[in-house]
C-alpha cells in the first residue's frame, strides 16, 4: 500500500513503458511515413478495396443463408410409386434400417470411448415431409444419432455411406436422406416453375433435376409433380345413348356396384340401420371384375358394361400446387457445403448461359428462385437498407460534432476499412460469408469509428495548439495509440473464447465473429496510418478548415 501511494513502479512496470515507448515511436514513424506518401496511400488503400471487393465478386469468397452445421438426427425419406402395397414399403424401410445398422457396427470403434453412433431408431409409415403426400407408399427412417461434439464422423459423410450401403431398389421412386430441417433459411436450391400445361412443365422438371445432378456436390434432386395411382378411364361408347343411357346413369350404377348404394333403412328399437347394396366382396377385390359387370336399362333390359363403355388405362397427376393461382412446380436439391453453397450453384446456373437456353427450350415456363437464395437476398437487402439508414445517422451526428462535412468522410473511411479485414477473416478461417457474417459487418459500422472520432479530435487539438497538419497528424497517431490498442484488444479478447469453441450452438455466430474481430484488427491497424494521411492530403487540397490556434 505504501509503494501504491508513493507511486513506485515496478521493475516489470518500468521495463514494459520502456518497451511500449520505442513501439509507439515505431508506429508513429510508420504513420509520418504514410503521411508523407500520403497519395500512395490513398491509392493503395482504393486498390486494396476494389481488389478486396472484386476478389468476393469474383466467386473467391463463398456465400451462404447461413452457416452449415451437423445436427443430431438424420433422415431416409422413402418414396415409392403410388398404388404400392404397404409390404412393399416395409420391406424398403427394413432395408433401409438394416444399412444404417451395418454402419453402426463400422462405425462405432471411431467414437470416443466406443459410444454407439446410432442410438435410436425409428419408422414412421405414411410419413414423408419431402414429398408432402400421405399413403401406404411413403415411409421415413429417422435416426437419433451420438451428439455432433463427440461423435467423429459428419453427417455428410455419413449420408454418402448411407446411400452407398443401401445400394439400388427396384421400383423406388426417390429415396432422400437428410436432416430434418433446414431452419430459417430454407432449403439450399429451390427452383419455382409456373405455367399451365402440366406436361410441358414436368419436362422442364425433369430437365432441370437432370442438370443439377450433374453438379458433384447437389444431391436428393426432387420435383413436387408426380403421377397417381394407376386408374380406369370410362367415357360413353358410340351408340349407349341410342340406348336411353346417360353418363349419369353409367357413372351411378358403377359407384352403387363397386361403393355400395343405400336401399334402404330399419329400425331395430332405438336405432337406425342402412341397408347397403354392393356387389360381393369376391366381384369387387379386382379392376377385372369390371369386365363381366352389365348396365340396367331403362326398359329393364341388361347389357355389358363395355356394349355402353370405353375403358382406357390412364394415371393423372397425384397433386396438382397452384401459387398465386398458377400451377407450380417445385425443385428441390440439397448441396454438400464441404464443396460448394447453394448460391454457388444458382450463380453458376445463371452465369454459364444454362438458364437462358432453358428458357428457350421451355418458353411456356416460367422459372423463378425461392429457397435459401430467395431468402438471403431478402435478408440482404433489409440489412443493406438498415446500414444505409446506420451510416446516414453516423454523418449527421458527426456533422454536427465537427461543423464540417468532410471530416465525417475521413472518420467514416475506416468502415471500408473494417470490411476488408471483415472479408478476409473469413478466407483465413476457411468460412462463407452468411448472414451473420452481414449482421457482423453491419455492426461494425458503429464500432470502428471510434477511433477515428478521437484521432480527429487530438489532430484537431494538436493544430489548435499551433502545430502544422502533418506534424498535428503524426503526434495524433502516437497520442492514440495506447487507448485505441486497449479498446479494440479488450474487445478482441472478449470474443476469442466464442471464436475458439468448437460446440455446435456456437457455430452459427462464428461468422459473426469473424467479421468483428478480423474488422477490428485491420480497421486498428489502417486507422493509425492511413486516417493521418487522408486528413493531411485533404487538407492539402483545402478541403479542411484549419482550426484557429488557440491564444494562451
């Protein structure tokens, strides 16, 4: 307490000034220097933003909805032709849970401590989210996997090995593994087509689902549009309304002999019950029974029902989707994030001139993109709008701070700034630039400026104290140096530990991070050299009023 209060220093105190001194004046000479070429500065600093900006544009830096990240649960949704017999189905969903199974066993010596990579599992028949239909011919797998942090395999590449495992079935109609949801982004490429003809629109499908295969990282392609049951076709015979017969009078007595027809009705004390005609079960069992069914006639006369009908074998579509009123068809594909994004892929299906001879080929179909594309431009333009409302704010506040309107411009460079550092963070770090990448970007907007602030203030104050503007801009570097070290360390330091851990839940902010912590790191460095050289050449130009030196 009595060294405290006489104010000694430490040996540790006095060394760690000493050191600081000699980099602070090492830093100060960086920044006379810049001062001093200060137009090579500038142009180095516009170079690296348009480098900066046209690396991204370029396709350099991938983008994504949102960052990729390995749930718990994993599902095979089954997909069989409808009018399939439930047997049928359950003997694909055995199979099916006899592969997952088998890689368990391969599996499970990986894991740590040998835990079980499978440890649950569960066959939900009539259950099929992906093709948003009911019935005997739709089944899904789901399988309760080890956690993501312990278990050592992705689901990625537990997917490939699922599919490999299961191998072909015959008679399958599409078989999609994947997790349960894709969360708020939606899913990764979804193509909308709308038209009349439902016809023209499945080729179109189906064309498109075909080129997208033939991407290596796009998988589980699937389109919304497919046939019903299989189904007869009855239309009147030339001659039945000679007859006295009507398509009415056809049509009902087929609906009596098949579903029944009520005749009449008893009371048997305090109920009701119908009596309902029907052919026997044995003649009803079989499409073929059909043959020997005759019509009554008016007169009371009976004739083969294919004297007064012609059967044709047909199948409709099993859902026809209307949007807006107009018929859609819908494609879906997910996208292995280790090679690619969703993004990726429509870019390149835009930007390889694919798209426009589709719709060449295909003019009676309309195509628009929904999904995560959809989505993150939606998002990206509600934050665009919002950082444009951010940085309005910003230059009347400062404005008013200054009484100038070209020193709010010096300070606010140093947001560009932080964008670069933004982008390149997530280069080194190996991650797309997301919307939480946008969301960290956009909030630094009001983080990096003030250091600039500041350092406009001591260079204002060191002009008022009679010092010419590159001496002003070179004391001011050295002046800041320590407080804006310590502002943007401290806050650094605070958000390492997020950038360091490896849960699951921490994923999806870790380009948040990046992009605040990699902006704060250049927007520090670029701040203390290149915001004295713009100050200096802007007031080599007059663009500056100098500050009147204050009368002692």
């Amino acid at each position: 307490m009595g060294r405290l209060a006489s104010g000694h220093n430490s040996r540790f105190r006095v060394a760690f000034e000493r050191h600081f001194d000699r980099f602070r004046e090492s830093v100060g000479r960086l920044a006379d220097r810049a001062i001093r070429f200060r137009h090579a500065v500038l142009g180095i600093i516009f170079a690296i933003m348009l480098g900066s900006f046209g690396f991204m544009a370029g396709g350099h830096v991938g983008s994504e909805a949102m960052p990729d990240i390995d749930g718990d649960v994993l599902e095979a949704r089954i997909l069989m032709p409808q009018g399939t017999p439930l047997a049928r189905t359950e003997a694909v969903a055995e199979r099916v849970e006899a592969a997952i199974r088998e890689l368990d066993l391969r599996y499970y010596l990986d894991q740590p401590g040998g835990a079980s990579l499978v440890e649950a599992i569960q066959v939900r028949f009539n259950h099929n989210p992906s093709a948003r239909e009911a019935g005997p011919h739709v089944a899904t797998v789901i399988v309760d996997l080890l956690t993501a942090e312990r278990r050592r395999v992705t689901l990625d590449e537990l997917t490939a090995a699922w599919r490999e495992t299961i191998g072909e079935i015959e008679g399958l109609q599409r078989l999609i593994i994947q997790e349960p949801g894709f969360g708020p982004a939606g899913v990764p490429v979804e193509v909308r087509l709308a038209g009349e003809n439902l016809e023209a629109m499945k080729a179109a499908a189906l064309e498109l689902g075909d080129h997208l295969e033939n991407y290596a990282a796009v998988y589980n392609v699937f389109d919304d549009l497919r046939l019903g049951k299989p189904q007869l076709t009855f239309s009147m015979a030339e001659g039945a309304h000679g007859l006295g017969l009507s398509a009415e009078e056809v049509s009902g007595q087929l609906r009596a002999a098949l579903l029944g027809e009520v005749a009449d009705t008893l009371r048997i004390g305090n109920q009701e019950i119908e009596v309902l005609i029907r052919l026997a079960e044995a003649d009803r069992t079989s499409l073929d029974n059909l043959v020997d069914l005759t019509i009554a006639l008016p007169e009371g006369g009976r004739v083969p029902l294919e004297v007064v009908a012609n059967a044709e074998e047909r199948r409709e579509w099993a859902r026809i989707t209307r949007i807006d009123g107009r018929r859609t068809v819908t494609v879906e594909a997910n996208v292995d994030a280790r090679h690619a994004t969703g993004q990726a892929i429509v870019d390149d299906l835009v930007g390889s001139g694919w798209l426009s001879e589709f719709r060449e080929r295909h003019p009676e179909v309309a195509l628009t993109f929904e999904g995560q594309v959809a989505r993150s431009a939606e998002t990206g333009s509600s934050i665009g709008r919002g950082l444009l409302i951010g940085l309005v704010g910003i230059f009347v506040i400062l404005s008013f701070q200054f009484r100038s309107y070209i020193e709010p411009l010096i300070v606010m460079l140093s947001i560009p700034l932080a964008f670069i550092g933004a982008i390149l963070g997530h280069v080194l770090m190996g991650y797309y630039l997301s919307t939480p990448s946008l969301i960290g970007a956009a909030s630094l907007a009001g983080i990096v400026v003030n250091n600039a602030i500041l350092l406009i203030h001591f260079i204002k104050t060191h002009r008022e104290s009679g010092l010419d503007a590159v001496a002003a801009a070179g004391q001011a570097s050295r002046d800041r140096l320590r407080a804006i070290l310590i502002s943007s360390t401290t806050t650094i330091a605070g958000l390492l530990p997020l950038l360091a851990e490896t849960s699951t839940q921490a994923a999806a902010i870790k380009p948040l991070v990046i992009s605040v912590v990699f902006g704060l790191l250049s927007a520090t460095v670029l701040v203390l050299l290149v915001i004295p050289a713009v100050y200096v050449l802007f007031d080599e130009w007059g663009w500056v009023q100098a500050p009147k030196p204050s009368k002692e």
